[in-house]
C-alpha cells in the first residue's frame, strides 16, 4: 500500500455513530481493563485514600501513603509513598511499605498493589526491590527532569494465593524452595544409583531433558489457566496436582526400595 493512498480527517460526530456500529463486533471487556456495566465502561475512581505512618512515640507522622486508581474489576491500585525527610535512611520506608500492604491485603479484596516510580530514584527501586516486588514495565523517556528524559519504572506485587498474612507467604514461598530443591536433588540421586552404569548416560540426557522442557510447559499451562480460573485458584489447582503426585510416589515408593536394595546387595557381598 502507498503512503499516497492514505489521508487523514479530524474526527466528527459522524465518526463516533461509526465507531459506535465498529464496537458491536467486540465485547468492550476484551477493550479495556476497567470496570464495565450494562456494555459500558464506568468511570475511574480517582479519589485517593491517604494513610498517615506513625512509629513508636514520635508524635508527627514519619511517613505518608496513598493509593489511588482503584480498580474493582482487576482488584487492583496503584500507590506512591513519602518518608519524613527527617527520618531517611533509618529503614522505616520499608517499615512502612511492609507494614501497610500487608496491612491493606488483610482488610481489602486487593490482589494487586502497583507503583510508578523514575529511574533516578535509586532508593525507592531498591526498595520496592527489597519488598519482592517485580519490575512490570518500563515507560521509556517518561519523566523529565532538568531537561532529561528518564525511564518510568512500574513495580507490581501480587497477592500470593489465599494467604491474607504477608509473612505467611514469605514462609510458604520458603518452603516450597526447600521442597523443590530436595525433589530434584533427591530424583537425580536415584535415577543415577539404579540404572546400570552402562545407561547411567541415556536415561540422564533423558532425564534432563523431560526436566528442562516440561517445566516450559507447566510455565505455559499455569499462565493459560490464570486467564481463565485467576491466579489464586491456579496456585491451589497446582498445589492439588503435586499433593496426587506425592501420593502417587507414595504408592511407587516399595518398587523403589527394592531396586535400591538389588543396588545395594551385591556391594554387600
């Protein structure tokens, strides 16, 4: 197509029943992230809710949160945040921040908390670092100062599962850890002990492979279902799935005794 073909019109009143006519083809929820009623989409609720910090006896206040653009639809807000010049570099923004999304996770129906913030405010990235928050996206050249355009970060942190105590998840986060680096430390172990030496080589490549490439899948499966079931009810729908694998192990576990022991056995003579 040549640019010479193309031309370009202010739009009109005309244009929007045009428009109008376009949007009957499309659900309006797969258009927008926002609330939606009756086909049409409500307005922001722009209205910030400020949270003032307090710490141990100091009567002023040592920090200030506000979170704003709530949405109902996704559960989710964004927030900015300012600690008291006076008390910086004393730990207490992150205190705070700890302190009042756990706080807001437990009292509200939040499953995400956002955070805009430029790239030249080093300590407030380390922060929101810190708090195991992740980098969601990067707005290019967004934010001027002194004539230069800086990078826009925004950090998001997710609600993880059921769990409504921060610190709860952290543990669970833990043990899940443990768990998993015990599981394929403990298969490799065994796979190598039972096979005989002269396919120790295959059944490992295999091993590796089936390892490597199904965690890919797993990986898309688990996104393709949070489309549709949410994040909350796919992390219980996984924790199901490795409960019935545990007990099918379980069941495996005397067949696996006995190789070990015919291992073992001629060792011992």
């Amino acid at each position: 197509m040549n640019d010479k073909m193309m031309r370009i019109e202010l739009g009109s009143a005309r244009h929007e029943s045009i428009f109008n006519e376009w949007s009957k083809f499309d659900r309006i929820e797969t258009k927008t992230c926002r609330p939606v009623m009756d086909g049409k989409k409500l307005p922001s609720n722009n209205k910030p809710v400020v949270l003032i910090f307090f710490f141990d006896k100091l009567e002023e206040p040592v920090g200030r949160f506000r979170y704003f653009d709530i949405n109902p639809r996704n559960r989710s807000a964004e927030f900015g945040y300012t600690v008291n010049p006076k008390y910086r570099g004393q730990g207490l923004g992150i205190s705070m921040l700890a302190f009042i999304i756990n706080f807001l996770f437990k009292t509200t129906d939040f499953n995400k908390l956002y955070c805009q913030t430029a790239a030249f405010n080093l300590t407030s990235i380390k922060l929101l670092e810190k708090l195991k928050f992740n980098k969601d996206a990067i707005l290019r050249e967004h934010h001027e100062l002194d004539a230069k355009l800086w990078d826009d970060y925004i950090f998001g942190f997710i609600f993880f599962s059921i769990s409504q105590v921060f610190w709860i998840s952290q543990l669970a986060l833990v043990l899940v850890g443990w768990s998993s680096t015990l599981q394929v430390a403990a298969s490799n172990t065994l796979l190598q002990f039972i096979v005989e030496d002269s396919k120790r080589g295959r059944v490992m490549s295999f091993y590796a492979m089936c390892f490597m490439g199904m965690a890919l899948f797993g990986n898309l499966l688990a996104g393709t279902l949070v489309n549709y079931f949410q994040a909350t009810n796919t992390l219980i729908l996984g924790g199901i799935v490795c409960i019935l694998g545990s007990l099918l192990f379980i069941q495996q576990l005397p067949q696996m005794v006995k190789l070990i022991q015919l291992r073992t056995n001629p060792v011992a003579n």
